[in-house]
C-alpha cells in the first residue's frame, strides 16, 4: 500500500474482505451525523496464512481504510511509516446545475466531500493516519506533507464501535525487536533518519555559514545525505528474487518490447527496494523461515 493514493471505497471494501471472513469493516458518517457500517461484501475469504502490508506517508484514503480494517482484525501485520491521515470520502460532480446527460461534454468539475468514514473499533484515520505495527524509518513521515497540514481539512472525532470478532494478536513486539535491531545499523535506514531529523530542524529554523570554508562543510554534509539517499536504494542484500507470477508472465510475452521493457525496470526496482527486503526479513521471523 507503499504511495497508494487511494480510490474508491467499495474496492478497498471488497480488497480487505479477501482477507477476513465476515463482520463490519467500517463505519460512515453523513453530513447529517447518521452512522452505518459497512459490512464485508463476500463472506468467506481467499486467503488465511500471514499477511504482511506495507504503508507510508504517501499511503491515503482507501488504502489507509484496507490497512486499518486488517489492522483492527489482527489480519496482517502494518509496517511501515504511519500514513497520511484521510478519512474521509468524496464525489466528483459537474459544475452545471442542469440535469446530467451522458451525451453532454462536461469540461468542468468539483469534488465534493460526502462523508467520513470510521474504522471499525470506532477511532479514525482523519489526521491520525494508520500508525504500523512495526515501524521503518519513512521519507514521508513530515506531517506538513499531510492532511492534516491542511486548512481546510476536517477535524477527527470518533464514532461508534463494530462488532467484530479480531483474531488472535500478532506477535508485534518480538518481531519488531528484531526488526529495530536491524535496521538501527542499516545505512540506508539510517540516512533517512538522518534526513528526517535535517528536514525538522530545516522547518523551525537553521544556521547557515556565511564564511565560505565552514559553509562549504556545511554544503558538502547536506549533499552527501542526499547522494547516500539516492545510493544505498540501489543495493538490496537480502537475496531476494523477483519474477512474474503466471498470470503477469503470460500478459508480459504477449506484450509489446516498451511494456516489455517497463515490467523489466519494474522488476528490478523491486529487487533493489530495501524497505520490502526488511519486510521479508520480518515475515521469515514471524514464519520461523
């Protein structure tokens, strides 16, 4: 769910319902304060064995709602940065007021909010964002990158709880125990700590030299954090192989050579992304693999 924007609500709606068998996976709340819940639309699921989601930052809306919904059923285990905090849903209508037609070409547009929606223990994901179980240092973790940075976005509050049976809890604390102690000597992880401790002193204020020597340390420190950002993503150690799975592979031979070439480049980003080679680490313990 790593820079997932989110989408519509009954797909994250249908996504978190794979995974659990049956219950409420949320709640909404209308402009005029009337709460219902949503309900799983498939009973049953696809699949039962452990499940790991990645979020961060840039994780929002819908797909903070999937999180939240596997997170409050201890269906998977959250890793990651904790996401951007928007609970909340809307429709995009035509700006004219004359009845709609299918045959009319309508060239301007708002978005209006509808309603918020609520997890199903009754907190929200407005503002709070989903916080992970485990956490990995996050490029997006800057809360001005947020809703909540936003003058005009809605206040949180909560509403009522679900009923719902949870499974039984993860075993969080000694995976991320292990986790932390991984990546606290990880260079990679410990660059975007770095950077996330720069970007907050940036924001409330710096010293700059204005001597041309003590400038040019300075100088030469704040690009060596950025070219060690750009560097250390290159490199994944975790031996991890990646490939297609059948249905993808069958898609990709009939392709042509630029698609090709992108589910190639795809591949290899994925080989090389280390926050997910610290997810499989964190599976393998969980698994005891």
């Amino acid at each position: 769910m790593r820079y997932n924007g989110g989408g519509s609500m009954w797909e994250a709606m249908q996504l978190a319902g794979i995974f659990i068998d049956i219950g409420p996976v949320a709640s909404v709340k209308e402009k005029d304060g009337k709460v219902r819940f949503l309900k799983d639309p498939n009973r049953g699921t696809m699949y039962d064995g452990p499940l790991l989601v990645l979020i961060n930052g840039a994780s929002a809306s819908a797909s903070e709602f999937v999180a939240a919904v596997l997170q409050d059923y201890n269906r998977a285990l959250i890793v990651g940065g904790t996401t951007y905090g928007k609970g909340t849903a809307q429709v995009v209508l035509p700006m004219d007021t004359l009845p709609f037609s299918k045959d009319k070409n309508y060239e301007e547009f708002v978005k209006v909010t509808q309603r918020k929606f609520y997890r199903v223990n009754g907190s929200t994901t407005q503002w709070k964002g989903v916080v992970p179980d485990i956490v990995l240092p996050d490029m997006y973790a800057d809360e001005l990158y947020k809703e909540k940075a936003n003058l005009s976005a809605l206040q949180p509050d909560n509403s009522k709880p679900g009923i719902y049976q949870p499974a039984a809890a993860l075993p969080v604390e000694a995976l991320a125990a292990k986790s932390s102690q991984r990546v606290s000597s990880h260079p990679y992880f410990n660059t975007i700590s770095t950077f996330n401790s720069w970007l907050a002193a940036y924001r409330s204020g710096r010293t700059i030299p204005l001597q041309w020597n003590p400038y040019a340390v300075h100088y030469s420190k704040i690009l060596s954090m950025f070219k060690a950002l750009g560097k250390n993503d290159k490199v994944n150690d975790a031996a991890i192989v990646v490939r297609n799975n059948g249905f993808d592979l069958q898609r990709v031979q009939v392709s042509t050579t630029h698609s090709k070439e992108i589910n190639d480049a795809y591949l290899q980003q994925v080989q090389k992304d280390i926050l997910l080679a610290e997810a499989y680490r964190i599976m393998m313990d969980w698994t005891g693999k």
